[in-house]
C-alpha cells in the first residue's frame, strides 16, 4: 500500500516536478520519497549521501561507487 501523498509528494513544487517527470517514464520511488519530506530527505539525505561517497575513506571514490551501484542493481534498482 502507498498513501497518496508519497505518490503525489506533499507540496505544490514537489507535485510538479513528479507529474513532469511522469509525463516521460515512471517515477524511481526513491524521487518519490526525497520529495515527499523535502526538508528532510532532501537536502539533509543527499548531503549525508554526498559524505559518505566522497568523504575521508580507506576506499577510493570509485570502489564506493561500485559498490553503491552493485547494491542497487542487487535491490533491482536503476540508478
């Protein structure tokens, strides 16, 4: 079950910018989740994203890219 405003997302900018995306393909749910808390999973999570992959590591930047993308092609996600 997907409550209606996770679809739609929550705020008029948020709503928008998901029907011009759908317009074309279908929407990752992960786009649906950052806009619908923007203030949350928006900025805060890509920021926290952004360190994690690009911050002080052992491994190089690419060794974490793989892995984040072996991961989602694990959760048969597309990006």
């Amino acid at each position: 079950m997907r409550l209606s405003n996770i679809t739609r997302g929550n705020r008029w900018p948020n709503r928008a910018f998901l029907w011009l995306i759908g317009r074309k393909r279908t929407v990752p749910d992960v786009l649906r989740t950052i806009h619908y808390r923007s203030g949350f999973w928006g900025a805060p999570w890509s920021d926290a994203l952004e360190d994690a992959l690009r911050g002080p590591s052992e491994w190089s930047q690419g060794e974490r890219e793989l892995f984040a993308a072996y991961t989602s092609y694990l959760n048969q996600c597309p990006f």
